[in-house]
C-alpha cells in the first residue's frame, strides 16, 4: 500500500505540474484556468484549495501571501510554489508511470 505522505493522486499530480509550470504566478485563478488549458479539466476553487492544502501538509508545496489589492476587495492572493520534495515527488511519480505504460508495452499490451 502506497504512503499516504508521499504519494501523489492524479488530481494532486496535475496540481502539482500546474503549479511548476506557472512559477511565480502560481495561485488558485491562474491554477484553475492551466488546469482548464492544459487538459480540459473545470475544477471548482473550493477542490483545488482542498487539494493543495494537502499538498503542503505534504510538504510538497509553500504558500506565501501577496499583498492586499483594491479589486480583490483587499484580499492577498495566496501564491505557492513546489518545494525539492514536490519536485521528487513529481519525479518519483513520472518514473513509476514510465515504468507501468513500459511493462504494458513489452507485454504486448494496448489500451
């Protein structure tokens, strides 16, 4: 059975990459709309902050607040980004994924 601490669910692997991906402009609106680019993927703000609370009780991730703006009626956005063990979890999970569609592959297996 899988370590709930360092595994990675499919949504939180997504999550993840999404996060990596958009660097310094990583926080819930910009993750939310790569998410719908990236794999047509329509997740609610409420999800993708669930998600990525667990991603930082993982340690996979840190948050920062940003500073307070008019238009968001005085709300910081909360920006994250992937810590070295998010990328290792990234990188554990592809290998493992790489491993499994090999196998499939070798055993002559085709979806």
């Amino acid at each position: 059975m899988a370590n709930k601490q360092t595994y990675l669910g499919e949504f939180e692997h997504m999550v993840l990459l999404s996060i990596a991906s958009l660097k310094d402009d990583a926080y819930g609106v910009t993750i939310r709309q790569h998410l719908k680019d990236s794999i047509d993927r329509d997740v609610t703000i409420g999800a993708l902050y669930a998600t990525t609370e667990r991603l930082e009780k993982k340690g996979f991730i840190e948050t920062q607040l940003g500073g307070a703006t008019a238009e968001r009626g005085g709300k910081a956005k909360r920006y994250m980004q992937v810590t070295a063990s998010g990328a290792q979890a990234l990188q554990d999970t592809k290998a493992q994924l790489d491993m499994m569609w090999q196998k499939l592959a070798s055993a002559g297996g085709v979806l």
